[in-house]
C-alpha cells in the first residue's frame, strides 16, 4: 500500500483549545492525503521541524492580521488573531516560503498570511477601503456568499480547474490589496477583489492563495480538483 502524503494544517486557537473544522480534513482525505493538525507551538523555532515532517501544507481561514504587520492601524471592525497562533503561522509560511519547494495553500486569511509575510499588504475592511466592492461575507451560515469568479487563462490555477470562470464562496471582510513582490493576482471577482494569488515564477510548485474556502464545496467540481492538486504534488 502507498503511504499517504501527510498534509499539515494550522487551526484556529479558542482559549486553551485548538479547533479545526471538519471540512478541511475531509477535502484532503477525499483527495488522497492524511491530514493531520498542526497547533500553534511557542517556541517558533519548531517550524524547521514542520517543515521535514510534512509533505505538504494548507493554512486555514480565520479571523484578522495585525494590521501593523503591513503598516496600518488597527480597523474597529478587525477581530485579531490570538498572537501565539499569529506568530506561528507567519513563522511558518516565512520558513516554507524561504526554504521550502513543498506544496502550499492558503485559504481565506491563509491567502493573505501569505501576501503579508511574502511583504504585500491587505485591505482591513472592504466597506470602507474599497467602496465598491460587493458583499464578500458569508452573513447567514450555514448559507454560503456565491459569485463569479474569473481566472487568468494561463495560470497554473487555470490549469489545475480547468476553467477560467466558475461560482466561489466568500466569508471575509478583508482582501489582498499590494500583491507582495515575487508574486501575483491569479483571479478576481467581478467587483475587483483579488480571489486568489501565486508566485509570478512558480517553477513547477504548488503555491496558491485563495480567498475563498474550497473546503466547504470541494464536492462540486472544480473546487475538488485544488485538493487533488496538492495531494499530487506531494
């Protein structure tokens, strides 16, 4: 029998609690891959251990950066990270980031961890800092925000869909705004917000960031075929 590939993932940090939702692991064990939780450690040095014991990565959605960590104040309508698991993760995506060619995927906040530690920065919140941006939160779980979505034809996130228009969900109040150096904007909403980004020379890497959340309609294609992406490239 072939060995599954270990898929780490972050969670989120309720009190003494970590927590992950279950759609996450089930769209990678549907894919092929043993997902297994990482929690966010103290001593951020362990991420080099991370980084040899995994065989791919996906950081998972939360609530909100630190807006000092790309120059802003603090919004009043930004929930922040617990600072133990913001400090973990962005040790992390830098550690992969800078020593790592193993797959990567951000969802949601992953997506903008990335563009943040990669030194882009992010809209705080899309009513104000982008006027003319739809609504992009998911305001009525268990409901889920659809629209439009458009791909750069000849992105490796084009290719892994095969498509260059399809419906996503949206649960965030915050978005990409500067596209960090080394990287750019694979996809888009109609009103302009970047859905989703990826390294200007991927090399044959597997390293997106999505705005939406794939995990919670990874049974309709193509948002299923991003988790078989990853688990392959592993």
């Amino acid at each position: 029998m072939l060995r599954k590939p270990l898929i780490g993932l972050t969670c989120s940090l309720v009190e003494d609690r970590c927590q992950l939702p279950t759609a996450y692991t089930d769209a990678i064990a549907a894919a092929g891959g043993l997902p297994v939780v990482i929690p966010p450690l103290t001593d951020l040095a362990e991420v080099t251990a991370c980084r040899h014991r995994f065989d791919g990565f996906i950081i998972i959605g939360g609530n909100d950066i630190a807006a000092s960590r790309y120059g802003l104040d603090h919004h009043p309508e930004m929930t922040t990270l617990p600072p133990r698991r913001e400090n973990w993760e962005f040790a992390l995506v830098s550690e992969l980031l800078g020593h790592s060619r193993q797959p990567l995927l951000g969802i949601c906040l992953g997506c903008q961890i990335i563009n943040v530690a990669a030194g882009g920065s992010l809209y705080r919140h899309l009513p104000e800092d982008l006027p003319n941006a739809g609504e992009h939160r998911r305001l009525h779980p268990p409901a889920e925000n659809i629209h439009p979505v458009r791909v750069v034809a000849d992105s490796p996130l084009a290719a892994i869909l095969g498509v260059t228009e399809l419906s996503c969900n949206s649960s965030h109040h915050q978005a990409v705004n500067a596209v960090a150096p080394g990287f750019r904007a694979l996809a888009w909403a109609e009103d302009g917000v970047i859905e989703a980004i990826g390294p200007t020379s991927p090399d044959g890497r597997f390293l997106l960031g999505l705005q939406w959340h794939p995990e919670r309609i990874h049974q309709q294609p193509p948002h299923d075929r991003i988790f078989t992406a990853l688990v392959e490239n592993c």
